[in-house]
C-alpha cells in the first residue's frame, strides 16, 4: 500500500516537472525574467530544466522486482531537483570564481555527471555513455596515446569542475538550444496534434494522393512529410501515420515488408522536412551562426527530391505489379479540409511570417504561433465544441506530454554538452582535425566516404542529435577545412546521422513500421534501404553540387535541381524495370548508368560541357521513353 502511494505521489511530481519544463521555456523565449528586472544567466535557467528532466526520467516507473526500486527513484529525483536549485542560486559566483571553491565545484561536477548519465542509461542505453567515458579517459590520460592525437593530461578532479560549473560544457549551447528551442517546437506540435492537426495532415495527404497507381501508398508519404513538418521524429512519426497508413497500404496490394520499408523511409524524411524539422536542425543553425531560416531553405530542395523519389518508386512498382488504385478511400472536398484545419493554416502561417517576414529567432515565432493556438483553440471549442478546438484541460495535457516527451532531448544534449566540452579542453578536436585534414588532402572523396560510416554507425546506437552534434565537432570542421561550404558540410553529416534509422542492422524506424506491418524485422529493413536509396546518394551532391542548397546562381540551382529529379527518375525505372512501361534488361541498365552519369559531379573531371551534354542525354531517354509509353497503363480499377 505505502509503494502504491508513493507511485502515485512520483506521477504527480512527474506532471509537475513536466509542465515546469515548457512553461520555462517560454517564459525565457519571451524574456519575461529580463522584463521583471532581474539578472538571471541563461545556464540557470537550464541548470533548473534539467533538474526537472532528471526528477521526470527518475520518476517513470521501473521494471524493477527491487522493493527498493521505488524509493531510490524517489530519492534521485528529490537529489536533482535540490542541486539543481542549489546550482541556480551558485552559478554566478561558481562560473567566475571556480578556483576558489575547488571542494564544492568538485562535488557538483561528480554529482552532475552521475545523476545524468544515470538518467541517459534509462533514456537511450549506453551508446553515449560509452562515448563520454571514453574522452573522459583521454582528457585524464592523453599523454599515452601515441602518434598525432596525443593530448595532454588532466587531473580527474580538474575535468569534474570543468563539467559541473563551466558554461562550455553540460550548461552550454546543446543544452540551451534543445531548452530553448526544440521544447518550444515540440510543444507547437502538440497543441497543433490537440486542435484537430493530425486530421487536418491525414485528409490533406488523402486529397494530395488522388486516384492514381498506388494511391494509398502515396497517401503514407504525403502524411509523413506532414507530420515530420511538427514532431520530427522518425519513429514517433511511423507510430502516428503508419497505424492509418500500413494497413491501407497492405489492403491495396503492397506486401506487408513493402509497406513497413515505405512508412519507415518516409517517416524518417520528416527530421529532413521544412519548416520544423528534428533538434538537430535548430543546433545546426546556433554551430553555423546563422539564421534558423537559412537552414530551412538549405533543406527545401533535397527534401523535396527525397520525397519525390519515394513517389516515383511507388508509381514504378505499382504499374509493375498491377496494384490497384483504392477508390474508396474517404476523401473531404478541398474547401471541407480548408475549412475544418484553417487553425493549423493561421498557426503556420504565423510561424513562417515571423520567421521570414519579420525575421524573428525561430523559438519567438513558435511561441506566437502557439499564442494563435491557443486563442484559436479555446475560441472554437467554447463556441463550438469542434474537433478543432481545445478545452484547458486539453492544453495543460498538451504541455504537460510535451516536458515528458522532451525530457530525453534534455539528457542527450547535456551529456553531449559534456562530450563536446571534453572535446575542445582536451585539444581533442584540433589534433583529430589535423589528422582529417591530413587524409582529405589525399582523398576528399575518401574523407567524405570515411566521414558517412562514421555517422551512420554512430547512429546505431544513438539518436539523430546526438550523432550530428559529435560529427559537427569532429568532422565537419575537417570538410569546411578543404573548402566545402559549411552548410554542405554539416548538412552531410546530419543527414547520414538520419540514415541510420533506416539502415540495417538497427535501423529503429524500419523496427517500429515491422511491428506494424507484420512483417518481420529483417524484410522491412531491406525494403525501406531499397526505397531509401536517393538519400545516400544526396549528401555527396551537397558537396559536389551545392547548388541543391540554394548555393550558387538561380541557373546553377535550377539545373541541379532539375538534373537530380532527372537521375532519380532514370535510376528509379533501372531498379524498378518499369516505368510507365516495362523495360526489358538492356533498356534497364541504360537507364541506371545514364541516371548515375546524370548525378555524378562530371564537371570535375570533363568540364560543364560533358555534364550539361549527359544531362541532355538522359533528357531525351526520358522524353522518347514516355513519348512511345501506351497511354492506359492497364491497372486494375
């Protein structure tokens, strides 16, 4: 009975941090502690919201038979939430003074680093925690390695302090952007999925499918690349679209493995997908100094190529098998779907204006979108009690799933905080750097192929924002060192992080689209590789063909867009063998080779001449093939 009421009483204090950790947020996007006059640092304010993450993450209930699991969980939470206080009320004297409170910086950085690598460990596992210690060694030992990445050596008591009470470390930039800015975001998902959002993307997709080949497949594309546009997340989307989107898939014809690969590809587009994208984008804006906007335009483009390949394959294959168009999927008239979803219209539309039009910081847009939200929300469900609109209680629920949801986010980027403090104290990243350097000068190519393993098997183990934040401290200097634009730079690096999500053996998203589907682990994951194949090739036109990320000349830009459509479509038909028409096995590989020739960066070996003349090449493969295909493509109704 005493166990089941402290259970009770940890859920309570659980929904109470939880709904401290987006109220804070706001409050200091909106710069209410400076408008009341005081003088509060912005790593106090994160110092707190991490405390409550730790107290949310220690507060879950344990799997443990322990009967002491409860009340050791109990009493982290309550040892978190005190050093954080303790922390807010130290740090200003601790951050400017730390060499004259060695006893007591000490202590905190011990007890820091042990409460939050804890909660990681029941987060993510022990992929990160691996990572950290390993550079935790190096820092104490880095006069023992041998060759260039010898470092110099740090007392252990010195490397603590530096994580407990330094800013450049667990308090830095990685923590206070995911504070700052992707708890605000997420919480601007959540309130648009409360309002009626998630029927407004669903009815949205089904109108943008239409009737043609594998119609219900295209339906689960579409609605990916909406939801990603507010949750980005990969396996949250599959669970949110994939429940409506496999079965209708399955029902249509697709096999169940086929199915689960195409909701897991598309699913995983959704971090790539503006104007929200994942965590990782808003960090890469801070890294770049540059505005969130700059980064969203960059990411238009591939985006847009990495869904209209996904659409393509879905036709091929359609027209290949013979599966039918659903027509009975329940479609609402364009104005209907106007009408019923005009509050996620406002709401974006506030959130675009502010960004592009008044150039606010991307958080401060999101908290006036929310405002439009809200207001709109409650105004519809006193008025009318829509499905659009939200009662309190719908919104406090809203807030309070967004601290739970958002806790995670907190953890890793502390911990990474940690690892990337380590990194630059430790001279870890500039030798490392040199050595890079070293080999790109070599091969960039090979650099660039070195630099894609890494991060896709680092995204194995851990999420998208951690891999992209060690990878942009690690590798992305190295690239911008050779002279790649820093955009392109770390948009590779972010994007073979993604991968990871649909790239065996892990692969989490094409895991969660399997236990969806049916089929098993292993058949998904090879489906969603096969249909995720442009995003492999993308990041390498990055490099090569800036132009992709709205670099260069609006001709330059325009054909690289237009020659990467062309290449996708030509490879689709190879792999597929069809397109509106059989190919037969010559007619295939023409068209593969042709579409690798078309994306291939020909400009660095034979000049723009020969490029611009294979692009025409496959222009005019394209237009005859199509010219000659019979119009009835002789699909089942």
């Amino acid at each position: 009975m005493a166990e089941a009421q402290m259970t009770r009483a940890m859920n309570m204090v659980s929904s109470a941090f939880s709904l401290f950790v987006p109220v804070m947020a706001v409050l200091w996007v909106m710069a209410v502690p400076q408008r009341l006059g005081l003088l509060i640092y912005p790593e106090q304010i994160v110092v707190l919201m991490l405390g409550a993450a730790l107290a949310v993450v220690f507060c879950r209930p344990n799997t443990s038979a322990s009967p002491l699991a409860v009340p050791v969980n109990a009493a982290l939470a309550a040892i978190s939430v005190a050093l954080s206080c303790y922390i807010f009320v130290r740090f200003p004297v601790l951050s400017e003074a730390t060499h004259l409170f060695p006893t007591e910086t000490l202590l905190i950085g011990i007890a820091v680093t042990l409460l939050t690598l804890e909660a990681l460990r029941r987060v993510v596992g022990w992929t990160l925690i691996f990572i950290f210690a390993v550079l935790f060694l190096y820092a104490v030992f880095g006069d023992w390695v041998p060759g260039p990445l010898q470092g110099r050596p740090m007392a252990a008591a010195d490397v603590l302090r530096f994580i407990g009470a330094d800013s450049s470390a667990v308090w830095g930039q990685a923590l206070q952007i995911a504070a700052f800015v992707v708890v605000v975001f997420v919480l601007f998902g959540g309130l648009l999925m409360a309002c009626g959002g998630g029927d407004f993307f669903t009815q949205l997709a089904m109108r943008v499918a239409g009737n043609g080949p594998g119609n219900a497949a295209k339906v689960a594309v579409t609605a990916s690349a909406l939801f990603g546009t507010v949750s980005g997340s990969a396996v949250s989307n599959v669970m949110s679209t994939g429940i409506m989107t496999i079965p209708l898939m399955k029902r249509s014809g697709f096999k169940a493995a086929q199915a689960g690969g195409i909701e897991a590809v598309a699913s995983t587009g959704g971090q790539l997908m503006p104007p929200v994208m994942g965590a990782a984008a808003f960090l890469m804006a801070e890294i770049l100094q540059v505005p969130y906007k700059t980064v969203l335009l960059a990411a238009l483009l591939p985006a847009i190529l990495y869904y209209l390949s996904l659409y393509v394959q879905i036709d091929f294959i359609s027209r290949r098998d013979n599966i039918a168009s659903l027509k009975d999927i329940q479609r609402n008239t364009m104005v209907t779907i106007v009408k019923e979803g005009w509050l996620a219209i406002i709401a974006f539309g506030v959130l675009l204006t502010g960004i592009f039009h008044w150039n606010m910081r991307a958080e401060v847009a999101a908290v006036w979108a929310i405002v439009a939200l809200i207001i709109g929300g409650l105004a519809i469900g006193i008025s009318r009690g829509s499905k659009q609109g939200m009662s309190p209680g719908q919104i406090l629920t809203a807030v309070i799933d967004t601290g739970r949801n958002t806790c995670d986010v907190l953890l890793i980027t502390a911990v990474a905080g940690m690892i990337i403090g380590l990194i630059s104290t430790t001279g870890f990243g500039f030798a490392l750097s040199l050595y890079l350097l070293d080999f790109g000068g070599q091969s960039m190519f090979g650099l660039l192929l070195l630099t894609a393993a890494i991060s896709i098997v680092l995204g194995l183990g851990l999420p998208t924002t951690g891999v992209y934040l060690l990878l942009a401290s690690l590798a992305a200097p190295s690239l911008v060192q050779l002279g790649i634009e820093p955009i392109a730079a770390h948009m590779f690096v972010l994007y073979y992080g993604i991968l990871s999500m649909i790239t065996p053996p892990i692969a989490l998203a094409s895991f969660a689209a399997a236990s969806l589907s049916g089929a098993t682990k292993s058949a998904t994951e090879l489906e969603a590789f096969r249909f995720g194949w442009i995003a492999y090739f993308l990041p390498f036109l990055f490099i090569y063909k800036p132009g992709l990320l709205l670099v260069g000349s609006w001709f330059h830009i325009g054909y690289v867009f237009a020659s990467s459509l062309m290449a996708l479509v030509l490879v689709t038909g190879g792999l597929v063998g069809h397109s509106l028409r059989p190919l037969n096995p010559l007619l295939r590989v023409v068209w593969a080779v042709v579409g690798l020739l078309v994306i291939m960066p020909l400009a660095e070996f034979g000049g723009h001449t020969l490029e611009y003349a294979v692009s025409a090449f496959g222009l005019v493969l394209l237009v005859v093939s199509f010219a000659f295909s019979p119009k009835a493509d002789g699909l089942k109704a």
